[in-house]
C-alpha cells in the first residue's frame, strides 16, 4: 500500500468524527426553543464548515488522484535539466 492509502483512512476518520460532532451540535441548537431564530448565525456557519470539509475531503482524493502522473513528469523534467 502507498502512503497515500493510509493517510487517507485517518483523514477519513478525523473529518467523519469532526463531522458528525459539527451535526451533532446543529441538531442540539434547531431543538432548542426558538433556536433557529437564536442560533441562525452559528446555523450558517457551521453549514459554511461543513462544506469546506467536505470540499477539503474531497480535493484531497483529486489531488492524490493524480499523483502518480506529477510524480514521474517532475523526474522527466529533471532528467530534461540535467
């Protein structure tokens, strides 16, 4: 296995964890007593969290995708130099 497959599965891990605790607090503050009025701020910004998360799990994997093909560009260019 390369060392991309394992570091994906502890990123995978901690943005999972780190999202089901973000939803988790959502859900506590739509059940309070007027808390969509109250907390529509907080609301919004954890919703602007939860997508840069899942837009950062997610380019993570398109970068890696691609890795293997810059990996061995960036030797033929070095070969090119020298």
């Amino acid at each position: 296995m390369y060392v991309f497959e394992y570091s994906s599965i502890l990123l995978a891990v901690v943005l999972g964890h780190s999202i089901v605790l973000l939803l988790d607090k959502v859900t506590y503050a739509i059940t309070q007593k007027n808390g969509l009025r109250l907390y529509w701020f907080e609301l919004l910004l954890a919703f602007n969290l939860l997508n840069m998360q899942l837009f950062g799990f997610f380019s993570v994997f398109n970068q890696a995708s691609n890795i293997k093909n810059r990996i061995f560009e960036f030797f033929r260019t070095i070969r090119r130099i020298f």
